[in-house]
C-alpha cells in the first residue's frame, strides 16, 4: 500500500432527518465540527442549499461564525458558496469578516451550481444571468476586492472590514471547465467526485500544467472530496451503503425529503433500472469497514496524486456518522493539532 500521508477534512450538509428539525441538524454540525478538530481533521466546511426540507445548510457564512468560535484550530470553510446567488461585494465584505475574527483559519469554497433549483436561484439573486461569463465576471469583482484594487467612475470600493489577511480560495470543480478557471486565477482546486464520480485524475493534471502562481496558492493546490461511509463490520457498513443509494435515487427523481432510518427500507428490492443508477452512481461513494475504506482512499488519493480528501457523510443517524469520523481518524493516523 503507498505510504503517502494523507490528510482527512469533512464536508457538512446540516442534514434534516425524519422526526428531526432544522435546528437539530445545526447542532449536530456544531457538535461534528468539535469532534472533527479533536480527532485532527484538516478542516471543516459548510455547504449552499436552498429549498429543501432535508437541508438545512443555507447560509455557510452564517454557520461558520459559531464553527470557528467553538473550535481554535481547524480551518472552516464554505463547501461552497454559490457565487451566482450573491453579490460578490457582499462575499467579499463576509469572508473579510470572518478571516478579521478568525484569522488564518478561514476557506473561501466557490460553486457555480444554483444549490437548489434555478427558481429559488433567481430568487435569491434576480441579475443571475446564468451564465459562464456572469461568474467569470463575479470572480475577476472578487479577486479586485480581495486584493484593493476595485474601483469605478467615483472612485475606489473597498472591501471592509480591512483585514491584513484574506481567506484561502477554493473552485469547487467537477468538469473540467472549473478546474481550468481555478487554474486561470490561481486558486485552489476542490473536485467534487462525490457530484460527478466520473471526474477523473485528467481534470487535475489539466488545473496544474494550466496553473497560473497567485499570492494565495504560488503552487497548484488540490484536494478532492467524495461520500464516505465507514462502519465497524461490513454488515454495518452494507446497510450505510443501502440506506445512502437509495436516497440518492430519491434525489435524482427530485425528493428532497427528510433521511428515515434504515429499518424503513432494508427489505426495499431495487428494480433493475434502479440498479443501473447505482452503478452509475458508484464512483461517488465509498464505504466499507475501515482498513476497506482507508484502501480505496488511499488509491484514490494515488490516482488523483494528491494529499487531501474531504468526506461528506450522510446518515440517519448521528452516532453512525460520526463513528464513520472516528474510524477514519484511526485508519488514517490523524494526529490532532496538525494542520497545512
């Protein structure tokens, strides 16, 4: 097995389960924020959602403020903000204020997806065009605004509050269309093989021979994230696994609702069609007990050869999701207290 060492971060949706609420979710994001930097987790981010029952991560910039004030090491991030839903002022002024009250800790994650349907999208930013060129143009705003340089007909914009640090950025990539425009502003490049797990090692050697240096990342800097399921026993992990494939065929059919536990659905037989999905649908998961699971990362990571993989675990259940953490942290040797 390579004896690559590699670093573990966690990818956050807030997930609504049956008879739960949103402010439950929270909390239990909270209380996975806790567990993740005591186990040596790299960093922590928060995701975009909008209307949806089952999501109650909306507002990253929002919950990342408690995140980092009930932690002091790990880094927090947004898993991502959708630059279209907003102004790019306004993510310029929040990430200044969240890198002002926790400084050097701060993750800039950036999508371009709406985070929901392109109705709620309009909605929460009417000018949103839609298109390639509305984001590339959102990026060069922020990039003026991060470094001061912003200005128009009546004079400088300024990004406040003035910070002598600025957050890391990240293009959240799952074609090679983002990993090219992160290369092109020199930032960080976040493939989400747990959207598209067809997204393949080809996507990052195309960011690093296109990479541009920039003050944040003078070297090409990548990570990748994908869903992980990781249980004591493979029975355990099987039922994770089956839980997890059926909603996301819920999710492709548009329900968004609320995760019921497993014993709901354990007798569900898949239909063929069904099965096929989840064939389709394989490269975006992993699962298994942990010395299972830390081989299929391990040769993930040497595949994309890189050194970071951020998990994404959705369960119904708290305690497994973060045992899943907590194994990972054992098969991964993470060692608290050490960072980037």
């Amino acid at each position: 097995m390579s004896q690559r060492k590699i670093k573990l971060s966690i990818l956050d949706q807030s997930i609504v389960r049956q008879g739960g609420d949103a402010r439950q979710a929270v909390i239990e994001t909270i209380e996975t924020v806790r567990l993740a930097e005591r186990l040596g987790y790299t960093r922590f981010w928060v995701s975009e959602h909008h209307n949806s029952r089952m999501i109650a991560g909306s507002a990253p910039e929002v919950l990342m403020v408690k995140l980092a004030d009930v932690t002091n090491s790990i880094r927090i991030g947004s898993g991502g903000i959708m630059l279209p839903n907003h102004s790019a002022l306004k993510v310029a002024e929040n990430f200044r204020m969240l890198e002002t009250l926790f400084p050097g800790r701060i993750d800039l994650g950036m999508g371009r997806a709406p985070g929901g349907d392109r109705v709620s999208a309009s909605l929460l930013n009417p000018s949103n065009d839609f298109s390639e060129q509305g984001y590339l143009d959102q990026l060069e705003h922020l990039q003026a605004y991060f470094t001061d340089t912003a200005a128009t007909s009546y004079g400088a914009i300024l990004a406040v509050p003035q910070a002598p640090t600025v957050p890391l950025q990240w293009i959240l990539s799952s074609s090679g269309g983002s990993a090219g425009i992160a290369a092109r502003y020199g930032l960080g490049l976040a493939v989400a093989r747990f959207i598209n797990g067809f997204a393949s090692p080809d996507l990052v050697e195309s960011y690093r021979k296109q990479f541009r240096p920039s003050e944040y990342f003078p070297e090409p800097k990548e990570l990748l994230s994908i869903t992980v399921l990781c249980a004591d026993t493979e029975e355990k992990a099987l039922q994770l696994r089956k839980l997890s494939d059926y909603f996301l065929l819920q999710f492709e059919r548009g329900k968004f609702e609320p995760m019921g536990p497993y014993e709901e659905i354990k007798d569900y037989q898949f239909s063929p069609q069904e099965q096929e999905r989840i064939q389709y649908n394989s490269g975006r998961i992993i699962s298994g007990t942990k010395d299972q699971v830390k081989e299929q990362l391990t040769k993930l990571a040497d595949d994309f050869d890189l050194d970071e993989i951020v998990v994404a675990t959705m369960t119904y259940s708290q305690e497994d999701r973060l045992r899943s953490f907590e194994l990972l942290a054992e098969a991964f040797e993470l060692v608290p207290g050490i960072k980037n």
